[in-house]
C-alpha cells in the first residue's frame, strides 16, 4: 500500500506558514489522517485490497481494485468508515477535556459536515451514490452523479463568493472539488472502455 501527498499540500503549507496559521492546521492535518484510518480499517476489515492512499486538504482518496465487486453494504460501510473515526474523535475530544479540545472539536465538526455533503468524491457522495447506481446502468447513473455533484458545488461556490473574504477557504475548496468532478466527466468515456475491457479480461 503506497501513501501520499497530494502536491496541493505544499502550496497550502507554504500559505498558512506565510499567515502563521501552521500550527493550527496541524490538528486539521492529524484529524484528516485519523479520518483515514477509518477507510483502511473498514477496508481491511472487509478484504478489500489497498493499491495506494492520497491525503487530500479535505480529507483522502483510497485506491481499492474491483471496489465494485464487493458487496453494496461493504461499499456504503468504507464510505462511511472516516465520518465513523472523525465522530469517534469528535466524542472523545466533547467528553475528555483537555487543552486544546475546543479546536479539536470545532475541527472534527467542519471535516465531518464536509465529508458528508452529498457530492463527489467526498464520503457522502460515494456512500449515496453506492445506494442510488445499479449494475445494469452503472456508469450512467454514475455521470448523472457527477453532474449533479458539479451543478451543487457551483452552486455552493457561488453562496461562498458572498462570504468572502471569511469563507475563502470553504471557496477553495469548492472549487478544487468541482474541478475534480469536471475532469471525471471529461474522462468518463475512457472509464467506459476500461471497465469493459477488464470484464472481458476476467471473463
């Protein structure tokens, strides 16, 4: 299992080292990698196999082989498995005092409300979108739920544009998903092809 930075890190440690703000996203950092854990742990604990994870400013993307292939309920508990570890460490941080614990909860709630938006790739999204796709239309059901993902988000950068300058961060963040999403339209013909040729392969 291979482990990663995404190269959009190194631009936001180099911003918040500029605006003194490095030290607190340490705790962002530490809670993003115990929301990670979570995933693995919910993959491993039902066999799925982990080619390689990237950690993300909101959070990681786990690459599993065949996710597919694993039952419905075992896709929708690993979507869910890092909402599961944040929630645990959000309950932790609320019942054990501790210097610091405001900031950790305040963290764990913004990277849980996060996660679970209904959009793609983040945990809401693929755990609602594990409930909504069916074998037989997979990969249509599929783009609808990227399209969809894009016109919320859109939506969603334009509330944020009225926030700024406080919502800057939220506002990139946005933007940075809904880039991810446009590329996985762009790319969803050869995603087509790939899965088509792989079912021939293993039949």
């Amino acid at each position: 299992m291979k482990f990663r930075l995404h190269p959009v890190l190194l631009p936001l440690f180099v911003f918040l080292a500029v605006m003194d703000g490095l030290a607190a996203y340490a705790t962002v950092f530490v809670s993003l990698l115990v929301h990670e854990a979570g995933h693995i742990l919910a993959a491993l604990f039902f066999g799925m196999r982990i080619r390689s994870v990237t950690i993300y400013p909101y959070g990681g993307e786990l690459i599993i082989p065949r996710k597919e292939e694993h039952p419905k309920p075992a896709q929708f508990l690993l979507a869910l498995g890092g909402p599961a570890a944040t929630a645990l460490l959000l309950a932790a941080a609320w019942t054990v005092p501790f210097p610091g614990a405001e900031d950790v909860i305040r963290v764990q709630l913004v990277i849980l409300l996060v996660n679970l938006l209904p959009v793609l790739p983040l945990d809401g999204g693929q755990a609602l979108l594990v409930l909504l796709e069916s074998e037989s239309s997979r990969h249509a059901d599929h783009t609808a739920f990227v399209l969809f993902s894009i016109a919320f988000l859109l939506t969603g950068c334009g509330l944020l544009l009225t926030g700024l300058p406080e919502t800057m961060l939220l506002l990139a963040l946005a933007v940075f998903l809904c880039l991810q999403n446009i590329s996985a339209f762009r790319y969803r013909r050869y995603r087509r092809v790939y899965d088509r040729l792989k079912r021939k392969i293993l039949t």
